[in-house]
C-alpha cells in the first residue's frame, strides 16, 4: 500500500511533468481574441503601469474617465501585475499565476482527500484536478477562477480539519481563504452553505460555540464590504461587471430557474466543464449503496445552488464554463471515495492494488488527451478575431491611452433574459493598448459617436460594415484610414478638425 509520503512525491513529479506539458502544449495564443481573459490581462496591465491599486481596480472601456469599475477583488490580478513589472508585460505572466494555482489545488486537495480515503486515493485525485476539463483550461488562461478555486480548497481541507480537531487557528485559516475566495469570485459563498450542511448534521454541538458563527459572520463581512465598495465604484463612474450593481446581472429569474431548456443546458454544461460524466458517475453508484454522508450531501446541494444562482452564464458552453469550476472538487471527491472503496474491496496483494492504480492513470492520462485537444481546437477557432488584428493595426497608428471607439457585435438589451447585456468588448483596447469606449450594435447612433469624438475619441473600429445608422455621419465627418477584410478604421473628427473635409479638400 503507497504510503503519505509517497503519494505526496509522485504527486508532485507528476505535477512538474505536467506543468512542463502544459506550457509546451497550450501557451497562451489567444489571450487578446478572449473577452474575460484579455479583460482580465488589461486590468493586470493597468495595476502595472496606471494605479497600483487592488481596491481600485480599472477598465479600458470606460472613456475619458480613470476606468474604474465594480468588479470581484483583482487579487490574481494583483499578482500577475506584480510579474509584469518584474518579467514585462507578456501573457505568459498570467499563465504562470494560473498553473502555479492549479498545481497547488492538486497539492491541496491530495492532502484534502487523502487524509479521509487514503494515500492512494489522494494521489488520484490530485491528478484528476490536473487532468480534468478545468484543470487543463484555467491552467493555461489569463483568469482569476485558478486562484479562486486554490483558496476555496485550502478553505475545505482547513474547515474539515476544524471539524476533526477543533482547533480554532484552522477555522479560522478556513475562514480567511473563503473571504479571499468569496472576493474573487462571490459563488464560492456556496461553500460557505456547505459547511453549515456539515456542522448541522455532523458536527451540532459546534453550533454552540461563537467561534463558527464569527467566522462566518466574518466572511460574510468582507465579502459584503468588497461588494458595496465595488458597488460605489459603479455609482461614481458608471462602469461595472454586473457583480451586484448595473451591468448585465447573472441571476435568473424565477420562471427562468425552471425553464427546461435552460436546465437541460446547465445539465450538458455541467456534464462538460464541471462534475463530469465519470465522477457523475460514481457520484451516484456511491449514492445508490449509500455512500453519501453529510461531505457529500452538503458540497453537492451547494453546487447545484450556486449553478443556479448563476444560470444566465452556468448555461453557456463556452464562455460560462468556469462558473462549474467548484463542481471540480465535488468531482475529484467522488473519483477519490469511489478508488478508495474499490481499493479496499480487493483481495490483500500488490498486484491487484497495482492493476487498479495503473487503470486509473490510464484513464486520467486519456482524459489529459481529451481535454488538451479540446482546449488546443478552441483557441485555433479564436484566432484570428478581425477586432483583434484591427487592433494590432491600430496599434502601430496611435500613442499608448489614446482614445478610441470600438464598435461591439453585441447587444446593450438581452431578449431571451430581460436584462442589460455585457456588450463591452475589451479586445481592441487590449490589442492596441488603448482606451474609450464601445458602442453597442443595437443602440449605436450618430449622436452618441459623435459626443464620444468631442470628447477626444480619435478613431472608430468595426470590424465588418459599420452599423446602418452610422453610415451618413461617418461619411460626412469621418475619414478610412485604413481598411481590410477584417474591417475599418475611422479617423475622427476632432479638436476642431474634420478629417472627411480635408480628404475633400483640393
């Protein structure tokens, strides 16, 4: 049988492998034609070389102002900002943050697990974390749910400790990766309903004793204060992710929440991205032989909540995989108890117990197959995004913070949801080191752009034809600096200055 120690050395030769693998195998090409990842490297860029300032985190799109916008607490940010200042600005900077973040997940959850099914067991899991959907593709993305998901873990194993032994310095380490966790990303709250599932059912004297209602209460505090922070940044300068305040909000409605096709969604997209169709699997072989105890019951109901609470996006394949990225460890969790029970179920031998780990890193290397070949597709699909290499264009046209106006495919109203939209694409801003603003496809008009142009807009993007309602003015005021099959580059009036009349001019 693998001893602790062992298990804790493979673990970590597997990792290094690993992170070997995945930096020759998925560098980050396409961070630019990514929405939330050229996002997420634009705010580390502006942390950088604008404001030092996590609690003051800034957008490119947000005009002539500073940019600063309700978002979660850009903690990874913070940290990727750090290695551009010392390393420059490459996205190779983000991805470093995001591997070592998924490495330790799969250090924290071996240890996590291995400490209630065995060595062995631990072992298994750690390389799930590696190998899984998420795990291949935060690893390698410029996006904060890597570190989110490393403190939510540390949050588990520490509170899990706290229950065992009741050591106070555990919860209380439990309750500070959780409030860092909740900042970052605000669905890891459901772990938070999780514990409180654990200690209602195994733990109840517990209830009795301030120190759990403090922690709680604690996390709960910071979270909130991050919250309404972020909400004053949207009342004061108008810009925001949707997190509590403006922008497009994340939660369904009540008819929404039972609408079979966006269950049905949320269904193929967990199956996908988050639990998994084996873990799913032996999620409910262990519940049908009663396996589940209060772990499994309370990680599970938070799961499921948290996926709910964020339907709008939990639904889309693609953009909203990462919203599953808890059901991860739920996942891992149930491939650990159900090795662990198989394994103790075989006859004492080494042979057997090998037969068993050798089908289990047969079938996790397949699955690393799988999941890098998915990852490597979908960047190819990427790239080349025409605002993106309108905006490499631009780029070599205009001086760094010039202000531009990008055009967006995306509509400021969402039909189907009833709701303000996210239509800010950040892309061309990342792409030309720029900022100004994004127009809206449904709602651009002649008025709007040229407001932004006297307020020092110097160009107009679009990728395609610009909309129908922009074409008079652009014609009349503005002039082609460029065009190409991606699309066009307008230079603006500005100052006083009318570049279509000048091109007139004789």
């Amino acid at each position: 049988m693998i001893t602790r120690r062992a298990s804790f050395v493979t673990l970590l030769a597997l990792t290094a492998v690993w992170l070997v693998a995945q930096s020759c195998l998925l560098p980050p090409i396409a961070v630019a034609e990514h929405w939330r990842q050229a996002e997420t490297a634009s705010m580390a860029l502006n942390l950088a070389h604008r404001e030092f300032d996590p609690f003051f985190p800034q957008i490119n799109w947000g005009g002539d102002g500073p940019g600063y916008v309700e978002a979660e607490f850009p903690l990874y940010q913070a940290l990727v900002a750090a290695l551009m200042l010392v390393f420059g600005d490459s996205p190779w900077t983000g991805m470093a943050v995001s591997l070592a973040c998924i490495a330790a997940c799969a250090v924290a959850v071996c240890a996590l697990v291995g400490r209630r099914f065995g060595a062995a067991a631990g072992l298994v899991a750690g390389a799930y974390v590696l190998t899984s959907r998420l795990g291949v593709h935060l690893s390698a993305a410029v996006m904060p749910d890597a570190l989110a998901v490393l403190l939510y873990v540390v949050a588990l194993e520490r509170f899990l400790a706290w229950v065992q032994g009741r050591r106070t310095s555990a919860l209380l380490w439990s309750a500070a990766a959780l409030a860092l966790s909740a900042c970052i990303k605000p669905t890891a709250l459901g772990l938070g309903v999780a514990e409180f599932g654990i200690v209602i059912v195994s733990a109840r004297d517990a209830l009795r004793r301030p120190w759990v209602w403090l922690a709680w209460a604690g996390v709960l505090a910071v979270c909130a204060a991050w919250l309404l922070h972020a909400a004053h940044l949207h009342a004061v300068w108008g810009n925001s992710f949707g997190v509590i305040a403006g922008g497009d909000s994340k939660f369904p409605l009540l008819a929404q929440v039972f609408d079979r096709d966006h269950l049905y969604a949320l269904g193929r997209v967990s199956l996908e991205w988050g639990i998994g169709g084996v873990p799913l699997l032996f999620g409910l072989g262990l519940l049908l032989w009663r396996r589940w105890g209060p772990i499994e019951w309370s990680l599970a109901i938070a799961n499921v909540l948290v996926l709910i609470v964020s339907l709008r996006y939990a639904t889309l394949d693609y953009a909203g995989g990462h919203y599953h990225v808890f059901a991860m460890i739920l996942a891992a969790w149930f491939v650990a108890k159900a090795y662990a029970l198989v394994d103790r179920g075989l006859r004492e031998g080494a042979v057997a117990r090998r037969m068993l780990m050798v089908a289990a890193a047969v079938a996790l290397c397949a699955a690393y197959g799988r999941n890098v070949t998915a990852r490597r597709r979908e960047d190819r699909e990427q790239v080349p995004a025409a605002i993106v290499e309108l905006g490499r264009t631009l780029a070599t046209r205009v001086t760094p913070d010039t202000l531009v106006v990008a055009q967006s495919d995306d509509d400021a109203w969402d039909p189907a949801w009833q709701r303000a939209d996210n239509y800010q694409d950040p892309r061309l801003f990342y792409a030309s080191h720029t900022r100004g603003w994004v127009l809206p496809h449904d709602v651009a008009d002649a008025t709007t752009l040229a407001d932004f142009a006297a307020r020092g807009a110097e160009y107009y993007v679009v990728a395609g034809p610009p909309p129908a309602a922009l074409e008079p003015w652009l014609a009349e005021h503005a002039r082609v600096v460029y065009r190409d099959r991606f699309g066009s580059i307008f230079e603006l009036p500005t100052g006083g200055h009318d570049p279509a009349a000048a091109a007139a001019a004789p």
